[in-house]
C-alpha cells in the first residue's frame, strides 16, 4: 500500500476513496468506476475487486476516458473516472469542458497527486489544476483534507447532479478531522478551531497543516482559527464573509497549490467584492514549476510545515500589529 502523505504519526485509513466507492456501488448499481491505467495508484483497484463488472481499464488514454465516461452519463450511470490530476487538467481539459462539463453531466473526475504530493517534479506535480479547473462552468471543486473528508466526499459528489473534480490523497490516509465532530458537506465550510489573531482558511492536506500551526502558534499565545474549505467552487462565500469580518484577525489562506488561481485568489476576490478588506497573506506554492526529491525536502523548501507557516504568520503579524 503506497504510504500517503503526512502519515507518519497519524492513525490511518487504507484506501479510503477505494473502499467508499465500493461501499457506495453496493447500494447503487449505476455507479461504475473508470480509470487510465492508474487502478492501483487511484485506489481504484479497491473497487474493481469488488465490481470487476462495472470496472473499465482505459489505458493510457485520459481523453479516451473522459469521453466514455461521458457516454456512460448520458445512459443513466454515474461514472468515477480515476487519474493523476495533471493528466486529467492538462491532457483531458477540452474533453472534460466539452464532453462533461458543457453537458453538465454526473462525471465524477477523481485524481490523485495534487499539488506538492508526490516528488517527480513538474511531470507530475499538479500545482495549477484548480486554476485550469476553476474558470469552467457547471464543474465543482473538491479538496479534501483526510480520510474522514474523503469517505464523506465520495457520498456526496455521487448525489451532485452534475460534474465534479476531486483531489485525491491515497493509500494509507491520515485521520485528522474525526477529533472535531467533523462532516463533509458539499459546498459548505466549517470551523475546526477559533481564535482572535489569526484565521486560517484552509483545503486539502493544507487544513492539517493549518491545524498544526495553529496548535504551535498557541504556544506562542497567538490564538489561531481554521476555517476548513473542503469544496472550492461553488465556494461557501457566507462562511468565509462572516469569519473574515471578525475585527483585527489576520486572514491566512493556505492551499496545496499555486498562489495564482486557486483558493486563495478565490477568497480574495470575493472579500474584494464584498468590502471586507483584512491583513490578508497566502501560504502557497510559487508560480513556478517545481524542483523534483523528497517531499519533506520540498516542503520544507517551499514553507508548507507547519513550523514553517507560524513562523512566516508571527512575522507577518509583526508586519500588521493591528492584526495582533
């Protein structure tokens, strides 16, 4: 089982994408799963052991795949098609825009290696997929943190009517999210932890790291919020408005992607169109391509530690002390 990231520490779940999917299709006959011969490195090969029947193995043909799933929608299914994220965003965009997305069809496009999670470098490293993603009508977003996120995602995106992207964490996943009392919801937010200094708004495995630092800056009495962000279009812009109004907090945006296009532009142009201006920073990757190793290297490289991200945010309180 491939060891996923942020693990080494945290309980675990073995596949929870896989194992949801499978659960999912013995109560829903339409639910079939496709992949681009990444089964295995999806989790999806959880499901095809379970429903061989309603397993298609594509080949290294992401546009292929789309365009079948696509084809399986309109026949009343409701395909899961697994690959890594810069295929489906990079090779497969006008398939998916066309195909899907115009159609507002029920395609579920599910990718692993989001962002900064594996160490290949640019290849495979998808640090702009949510951008490419974001500008298309009718798609959704979804970026979940941990295994709770993702068992409970799989669910809800099945009853979405219409397309979504998810990003995937895989293998053995963290649990992270169980200690608040925690439910993906689709479209909405939720407060994990509240504090006066700081909040953090947060997707994917960057509201784990958020959760970290918030729980070091404590050490430090600074008191830090973290508002979990677990879908990013639609975006729960009436969660977001409300937290960012609270007076004198610093307003952090974190995401496993770059800082052009993704969440953090998000919530900075909808507090822009709506007269809430805060001491706002991003903690995000460079508009850059990527260097290639071991992800605790590059993430300590590109400050995504925890230790790393309150440091930066006691600097930047410093820079703003109204914010403190």
């Amino acid at each position: 089982m491939i060891a996923s990231l942020d693990a080494e520490g945290r309980t675990t779940r073995d596949a929870p994408f896989g194992n949801a999917l499978a659960a999912l299709a013995r109560e829903r006959p339409e639910v079939v799963g496709l992949t681009a011969d990444l089964a295995k490195y999806t989790d999806l090969h959880v499901f095809a052991e379970a429903h061989p029947d309603r397993f298609i193995q594509m080949g290294m043909a992401e546009q292929a795949m789309v365009s079948v799933a696509a084809g399986l929608a309109r026949e009343g299914f409701v395909p899961f098609a697994t690959t890594y994220a810069v295929f489906a965003s990079r090779r497969a965009y006008d398939f998916i825009a066309m195909a899907i997305a115009e159609e507002a069809l029920p395609v579920k496009i599910c990718c692993a290696l989001p962002g900064l999670t594996t160490g290949y470098g640019p290849s495979h490293q998808a640090t702009e997929d949510v951008a490419i993603f974001r500008g298309l009508p009718n798609l959704a977003i979804v970026d979940p943190c941990d295994a709770v996120d993702i068992e409970g995602a799989v669910n809800a995106i099945a009853d979405h009517p219409g397309p979504v992207y998810m990003r995937l964490l895989r293998g053995k996943v963290p649990v992270v999210l169980e200690e608040f009392g925690y439910r993906f919801q689709f479209g909405r937010a939720a407060m994990l932890m509240d504090g006066a200094d700081v909040l953090f708004v947060s997707s994917g495995f960057m509201t784990m790291r958020a959760i970290d630092a918030a729980r070091r800056l404590a050490e430090d009495r600074v008191a830090a919020a973290v508002l979990h962000v677990p879908t990013i279009k639609p975006l729960d812009e009436a969660a977001i408005l409300e937290a960012c109004r609270t007076s004198g907090r610093l307003v952090v945006v974190a995401e496993n992607h770059t800082r052009v296009g993704g969440l953090g532009e998000a919530v900075a142009t909808l507090l822009l169109r709506s007269g809430v201006t805060p001491a706002f920073r991003q903690v995000a990757l460079p508009d850059a391509f990527l260097d290639a190793g071991a992800l605790p290297t590059l993430h300590a490289r590109y400050r995504l530690t925890p230790d790393a991200i309150a440091q930066d945010v006691k600097a930047w309180l410093d820079e703003v002390p109204h914010a403190a």
